[in-house]
C-alpha cells in the first residue's frame, strides 16, 4: 500500500485579492496537494483540493478553480445584520493528555470576537493530580471518569445563557463564538447550534485517511436547520436556497460534533445533560454528542448548524491512534443506539427500520462513507470499525453499571 503525500491546509478570503498559495514544507517529502477553504467575511463558502508544483499554487489558478468549483455560491456574503448577543460560557473537557494542544485551543478561546463570554477548563484526571494553571480560563476539577461528566460539570458552573462545548485538541476561529451567538439571537426557538470542523493539518497519512473514512461530520457550507417531523423523521431545511426534505432521525451525518456545539444552557440543563454513561474515558469511547442531539430533537426541539462556526481539528498522527479511533467511534456510534433505545424503547422500532439498509452502506463503495475513498486507503479500517459497532451495545451497559458504582 502506498501512504499518500502530505497535505497542505489553507483559510483564504475570497473577498480579498487572491495571492499566490505558498505550500512549500520545511521537511521532507514536499507537499502532494493543498486543501483550501475558501471564506468571505469568515462565511466558509466551500473547499477545494489542487496538486502542488512548484511548491506555489498561481492565484490566478486558485480564483479559477474555486470559481469553478464554488459556482453561485462564490457571491454569497455574509449576513448583515448584527444582533446582541447573549452571554456566553465556553467548556473545555479534558484529561491533559495532549497539554501542548490544550495551551493552543485555550489561547484561541481567549482571543475570541464576542463581547460577553467566559471559559472554563474541565480538569478530568483522578484525584490527587497537580493543579494546572490556564491563564485567561477558570479551571474546575471532575474527578468522575468521562467526558460527558466532565461536560456536565461545565453545566453545571456555567453562567452563560448559551454554553458551547469544544475540545482540547481544536483551535477555534476567531469568529466562532460569535457565528454561534448571532444564529441563536436570530432563531430564539433554537434549542442547540452546530458548526463546522475542518482539518488543521493533513500532514500525515493517518490524518488524510481520516478525511477519507467518513466517520467525521458531513462536511457541508450551507446553513441548516433540523426539527421534528414525524416519530422517526425530521425535516432538514437549507437557510440558503429554502429546500426542504425529510429525512430519517438516525440520518445524524450532518447534525455536528461533540468538538464544536452549543445549546441554551436552561435546555441542556432541564434535558438532563449529557449520557455519563456515553464518551471518551467510559468503556463507550463516545456516542454521547449525537445521543443529546437526536434526544432533543426527539423531543421536538429545533437544531442548527452553522458553517460560520468554525474549529480547525488536529487529527490523529499515526496509523495505530487512528485505528484506535475509528474503533472507538464503531464502538460509541451503537453504544449511543444503545442508550436512546433504552431511554424509549419506542427507537427500536425506528432502528429496525433503517439499520440494514446502514449496515449495506457500509459495504456499498458508492455509500456517501465510502465515496471518498482512494485506493490506498486501508481496508482494515472497515473491519475495526466494525468490531466496534458489534461491541458498542455491551459496552454501554457496563458503563451504565460503573456509572451506579459511582453514584453510590
């Protein structure tokens, strides 16, 4: 198998004179293609990827293929108007694993474009670890296990009207916070706002077949909005051109990340917060963003999701963190079935429903999760994904019984 070629990542203003890309790299081998996001006024507008020679792409080469490429939707501007945005509170969970990553998306946070917001840094080890110091946040302690606990714990100190939550291996943009706010003051039925997650390098090749795997989110540049349509549906609508379609519940490819969301802080709080029994750092591995998002769709809140939201995501360097991963996400993905299931058994009827034309998907090559796929592209990952599907439903039940040790 050969490892595709490195992968250069770049943001450009469409809405600025557009200049020559440098993709030269300091090491060895030189860059194969570039990934550019196209924005205007940090509205994303859509992507494209173009072989490197040279080490430069031409700009006059880069307006033509996103011309190309992004077709009307090369025009589209930002909204105009400017709401007043509500407090906010930001919670980053984390196990201070990656402490260099963690130091970067906590400086990102602090250099935010909103009037009015707090962050606090979720410190997730087991008691007894050295206080950490983060200036500009508030740090608190959660000594259960798991993200979700963790999370819960942000809730929980969190003064905001909105409370957004974010990872601590992300950097946020700028503007990210604030594309968040102004959907929620524009939409006030809005129970929780999603956004968009892009790579923040592809210099590896597990991270490019990461990109490949379809286990991240749908990547889409359209502003959507999701509510209840039926038992076991829901409508999409696209904010830009109105189109509307009703789609399956347990369609969850484009409703968000657990990197990059947000809800009304008295909703998550009366939902019950999130699965604790759902996450990184539970036998689950994850799950637990989707399960809060379709439960509260379930219950007849509207969600969004905003492109404008925008983190950058460090993928996993090395193939065995990789597979790892995507074992974890087999392994959360029927873990969280699991647990709504069993919340309202009234789901295994709507599962029964969808889930084998699911599982033909996953061997479909024309399935929109294998789609885009290149011919390296390791085919045990299928495999290991899987594996974890098969364990996710036995995984959650024995979270579900740490989680009653924990709380007796």
């Amino acid at each position: 198998m050969s490892a595709p070629g490195p992968i250069h990542v770049a943001v450009i203003d469409v809405g600025q004179p557009i200049v020559d890309v440098d993709c030269t790299r300091v090491c060895e081998p030189p860059y194969a293609a570039a990934w550019i996001l196209a924005c205007r006024d940090g509205r994303p507008l859509g992507s494209v990827e173009l072989p490197v020679h040279q080490r430069r792409i031409p700009g006059e080469q880069l307006e033509r293929e996103l011309r190309a490429k992004l077709g009307g939707a090369w025009d589209r501007g930002a909204a105009q108007d400017a709401p007043q945005l509500a407090r906010a509170t930001v919670v980053v969970p984390t196990a201070l694993s990656r402490p260099e990553q963690l130091r970067s998306c906590v400086r990102s946070l602090t250099e935010l474009d909103h009037p009015d917001y707090e962050v606090i840094v979720v410190d997730n080890r087991p008691a007894g670890a050295p206080p950490v110091d983060l200036p500009g946040v508030r740090v608190v302690r959660e000594t259960r296990p798991g993200i979700s606990a963790a999370r819960n714990r942000g809730l929980q100190e969190a003064r905001g009207e909105i409370v957004a939550f974010t990872d601590d291996d992300v950097e946020v943009d700028r503007r990210w916070l604030r594309a968040i706010g102004e959907r929620f003051a524009r939409a006030p039925e809005l129970a929780a706002v999603t956004g968009l997650v892009v790579p923040a390098e592809l210099e590896t090749p597990a991270q490019i077949f990461f990109e490949q795997s379809g286990s991240g989110l749908d990547r889409g540049y359209a502003p959507l909005t999701f509510e209840r349509a039926g038992r076991f549906q829901i409508t999409r609508r696209d904010e830009d051109d109105g189109t509307e379609r009703v789609q399956s519940l347990y369609e969850m490819g484009e409703l968000g990340l657990g990197s990059n969301m947000a809800f009304r802080t008295d909703v998550l709080r009366a939902a019950g917060g999130f699965d604790e029994a759902l996450g990184t750092g539970t036998p689950t591995r994850g799950g637990e963003d989707l399960a809060i998002l379709v439960e509260l769709l379930a219950d007849g809140h509207r969600l969004a999701y905003e492109p404008a939201a925008i983190v950058h995501h460090t993928h996993r360097a090395t193939i065995e963190d990789l597979e790892r991963q995507i074992h974890g996400y087999g392994v959360g993905f029927t873990a969280m079935l699991t647990a709504i299931a069993l919340r309202d058994p009234r789901h295994f009827v709507g599962l029964a429903s969808v889930v084998p034309a699911w599982l033909r998907s996953l061997r479909d090559p024309a399935s929109a999760k294998r789609a885009n796929r290149t011919p390296d592209f390791p085919t045990e990952l299928g495999g290991t994904e899987l594996r974890g599907m098969l364990a996710g439903p036995a995984a959650y039940l024995r979270a579900r019984r740490m989680q009653r040790r924990w709380a007796a």
